[in-house]
C-alpha cells in the first residue's frame, strides 16, 4: 500500500519533463457503486492523452505542511475532446486521498491535476484480439480503451475480464451492458468474488489460470493489459505467460 507521497517525491519516475500542475473545475460527479465514483474535471490547458493514461491529483490536507498527491486513471476516450477528463476513484476508507475525492469534492470544486502520465496504453495501431483484465477500480483505464475504440469507430475485438466482489460493486456496470449489446468487438466476462449464485457472472472466483485460459481460448489475444491490485496483476500477467502470451504483448499497471 502507498504510503504518503508528498508533492516533491514523485509517484513514478518520468522520462519527460515535470508537467505543471494546473487547477481543474470539477463538472460532474457519477456515483458508480456504493464505494466508487467518477469525477469529470474541467482541465484548463488539456494535453493530448492516450487511453490508459493517468493523471496526479494533489489536495492539501491539514496538519500536512505539503499537499498530498495519488495517481488516478483516466476512464475516459482522449477523443474527441481531451479538455474534460475522467478520473474513476474506489474509496480505501482508512486512506488519506480517496475517501474525500469520493465523498466531499461537489461540482464546482477545483482541485488541482497534472498529467498526463503513464506507458499502459493502447490505440488501434497495436490492434487486437485485446484482453483486458481488470479489478475493481483496475478497470478504469481499460475502460478508456473500450470508450476510445467506441469513439474512433475501429472494431478490434476486445474482451474484457472484470473481477469484481458482487454485481452492485461493478463499475460501469450499464454502460458496459449497453455497450456490449451495441458493438460486435466487445465482450464482458465478469468473475465475482463475494456472490458464488449470480448469473450475470460467468466466474464466481478469484482470476485463476483456468479461467484465463478459458477466455483466451475463446479468442486467441494478440495483446494483453491488467490492471489493478499488485498481487492480481502479477498473477495474472505470470499466467499469462505461461499460457504462451509473449512478454512484450502483456502490459501492466499496479495500483500500488
Ligand atoms: C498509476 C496508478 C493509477 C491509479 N489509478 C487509480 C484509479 O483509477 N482508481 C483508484 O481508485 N485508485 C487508483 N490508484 C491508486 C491511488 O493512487 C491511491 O493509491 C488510492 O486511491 C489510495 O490512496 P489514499 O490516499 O486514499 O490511501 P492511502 O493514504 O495511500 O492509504 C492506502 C492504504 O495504505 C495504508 N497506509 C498508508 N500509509 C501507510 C504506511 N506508511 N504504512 C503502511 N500502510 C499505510 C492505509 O492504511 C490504507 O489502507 C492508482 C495508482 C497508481 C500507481
């Protein structure tokens, strides 16, 4: 778990030169479940981004004589419009960050946002079979891919593996049924963890290799990402490789 990251030490190290912080307005806030929600930032000087990106966010917290700083995905498509971006935020209620970003910013906040940041990307150049491996809020920058492909018009096939606890703590739980149920490219198959009965689920596990050796089967992936806590991301990815995937084809990003 991170400890806290004060604003002179960096989340991760960049290649690039540090972006500058700017003040984001926030416009809209979308309740997802019961511990998650989305908040849409007005950015004032957006930079072009690329689906899976993150940002950092940095709010001051008193008796902390710097402000605090997390890194958060980005759910939403760069394209059309990269000015409003999209942040999907799971509340840890012990944390110091996520629990006043999901339950006491209000429309018409500013908070202060930098970015973009981050290698855990795909465009339709690197094309597909996609797999997209996510849990819980692991599926905000996979669901940037899916928003994106939905916004280019492009048709690689996706599939998406999202673990969740139980139907009402999957995020973009509608959007991804209606999606689905829209465009050929995509499939949703859904593990969860705390509801060993719901049929919406077509796993009632934790991921395991067969499980993803089930999903691949179905449709051979040429490149894979997963997202989410250290130790799913890391099992995943090692299964994935045992199961023949080459290395250079997996991508990953911990939300350590
Ligand atoms: C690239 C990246 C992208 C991310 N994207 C998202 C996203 O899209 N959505 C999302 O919800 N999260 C995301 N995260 C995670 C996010 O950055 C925060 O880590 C998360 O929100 C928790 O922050 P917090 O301040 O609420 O909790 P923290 O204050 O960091 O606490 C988290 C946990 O660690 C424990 N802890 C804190 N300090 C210590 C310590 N010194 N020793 C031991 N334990 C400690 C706390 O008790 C708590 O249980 C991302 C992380 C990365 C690296």
């Amino acid at each position: 778990m991170s400890a806290e990251m004060e604003v002179t030490a960096p989340i991760r190290r960049e290649r690039s030169a540090p972006k500058p912080w700017q003040m984001g307005k926030v416009v809209e806030l979308i309740d997802e479940t019961p511990e998650t929600r989305s908040l849409r930032i007005l950015v004032p000087e957006p930079s072009p981004y690329t689906p899976g990106q993150y940002y950092n966010v940095r709010l001051p917290i008193e008796g902390k004589p710097r402000p605090i700083q997390r890194a958060y995905s980005l759910g939403s498509s760069p394209f059309p419009d990269p000015s409003v971006i999209e942040m999907g935020i799971r509340e840890i209620s012990d944390g110091l960050i996520s629990p006043i970003l999901v339950r006491q910013i209000r429309v018409g906040d500013e908070i202060e946002v930098r970015g973009p940041f981050g290698s855990f990307t795909w465009t339709e150049e690197l094309g597909g079979p996609v797999l997209l491996v996510g849990a819980g809020s692991g599926v905000v920058p996979l669901m940037a891919m899916i928003r994106y492909q939905v916004e280019k018009g492009t048709s690689h096939k996706m599939h998406l593996l999202f673990s969740s606890k139980s139907r009402e703590f999957v995020i973009y739980r509608e959007e991804l049924e209606r999606l689905e149920a829209k465009y050929d490219w995509l499939e949703v198959s859904h593990t969860f963890t705390r509801d060993s009965q719901d049929p919406a689920a077509r796993f009632h596990r934790r991921i395991d290799k067969d499980m993803l050796a089930e999903v691949s089967s179905l449709f051979n992936p040429k490149v894979a990402y997963i997202c989410g806590p250290p130790e799913v991301v890391e099992g995943a990815e090692e299964i994935l490789l045992e199961l023949g995937l080459p290395r250079e084809s997996v991508f990953t990003e911990k939300y350590d």
